[in-house]
C-alpha cells in the first residue's frame, strides 16, 4: 500500500470493534480471505487482523477518502494479513473480486453498520454479491441496529431511524425479517443474531 496517512477515526468503531470481535472468533471461518463491505475509516480490519491470523482480510469502500484511511491506518501497522483496499460498491455486478479473486478464496463476509446508511437497493445488492461469491458454508456477517417484527428494539434506536431518514429518505434502521427474507432468496440462511451492547445485533448467515 502507498504512503498515505489522510487517516479517519470512528468513535462509533471504537466502541464496538471488541464486541464485534469477540462474535468473529467464534463465526468466521477458519481459512480463506474475509471480504470487507464499506470498511469506512479501516479501523475495524486492523483491530480485527491482529487477533484473527492468519485469515486474509480485504478491506472495501466505494469512498476514496474511505480507501485513503484504510491505507492510512495499515502503513501504521503493516500487517501483511490486510491486503490494499477495493473500491467496491455493493450495486456493481460483478464485484472487483469476481474478476480479480484473491489469492485465498473468499470464505466469508463481514459488513458492519452499511445497510441502514444505504438506500434498500445496497441491501438487494450485498445479498445477491454474497449469494454468488460466497461457498457452501461461506459466512456472512451483519453488524448494525435493527427492527423486529416491524418494531423499533429501544427508543434510541427509533430516534437514530429518524435522524438517518431527515439525511436522507432512503436510509433507515431496517427490519430483521426483510432482511432475513432478502438472504434467503440468495441461498442465505439465517444461523443465529447475537444481542450486542447499544441495541444492535450481530447477525450471521451461512450460504447453502
Ligand atoms: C457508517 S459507515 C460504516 C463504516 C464501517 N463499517 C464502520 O462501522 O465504521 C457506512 C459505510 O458504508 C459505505 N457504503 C455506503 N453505500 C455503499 C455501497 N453501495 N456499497 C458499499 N459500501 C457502501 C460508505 O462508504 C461508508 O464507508
């Protein structure tokens, strides 16, 4: 990766990288390359590498100042388990890593915190990504806040939903079962969620 230090800091990634890596240890698999979505400022796939060798980690985000931290952030530690980021958006078909496959074959999926920043479409598009990358077996992982059965889990929760739709209609907290439902059309079936702090899940399916 070259020299560029334009690095971002999340306080948000923070706070939940160590949650959230508690659930990859016992999630991801165990081989294989892990494909990052909308890896935002890269600090969570630097937290993450130090701890999950020797999976390969490819960090993503259609973001170029987004892209630029990533490298920011790896020139720090250089860890050689992270390879240069990709500008990828979820609604390209086909992805940059179908015509250009990592060394290690792609085993799981991990993206945290997109699919209520994104209008629905990202969504459609991430499930229908993962169902024609993924293996049998293959994982993928979602990080984020969410409704069930149509309802808001915490008045927190209800209020971020607003405040992300006055930024933009499209956005919005989005419903487990929509999302479950948009999995399973692409050969995703829900394994389990995982209450995380701050009334957000961990919610992991696995390709059929
Ligand atoms: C709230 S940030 C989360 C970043 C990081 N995962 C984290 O938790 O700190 C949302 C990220 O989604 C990315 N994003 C938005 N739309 C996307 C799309 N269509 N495809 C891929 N990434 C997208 C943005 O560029 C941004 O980096």
């Amino acid at each position: 990766m070259g020299n560029v230090r334009e690095k971002l800091s999340s306080p948000a990634a923070a706070r939940n990288r160590d949650p959230i890596l508690d659930v990859l240890k016992v999630t991801l698999p165990r081989e294989g390359t892990v494909l990052e979505i909308a890896s935002g400022t890269g600090e969570h796939a630097i937290h993450f590498t130090g701890s999950l060798t020797p999976l390969l980690w490819q960090p993503s985000d259609p973001d170029r100042a987004c892209r630029h931290s990533i490298q920011g952030w790896w020139w720090d530690v250089q860890l050689n388990n992270i390879l240069p980021p990709l500008n990828l958006d979820v609604r390209d078909d086909p992805w940059p890593v179908e015509t250009t496959p990592p060394e290690q074959p792609i085993t799981s999926i991990v993206c945290i915190n997109m699919i209520h920043i994104s209008p629905w479409e990202a969504t459609e598009s991430l499930m229908r990504g993962a169902g024609r990358i993924l293996p049998k077996g293959g994982i993928l992982y979602l990080y984020g806040p969410y409704k069930e059965n149509g309802e808001h889990t915490a008045p927190s929760n209800e209020a971020f939903d607003r405040s992300l739709k006055e930024r933009n209609p499209e956005w919005g907290v989005r419903n487990l079962e929509d999302v479950v439902a948009e999995a399973e059309k692409n050969g995703l079936t829900l394994l389990r969620t995982v209450d995380m702090p701050a009334n957000n899940l961990s919610v992991i399916f696995e390709k059929n």
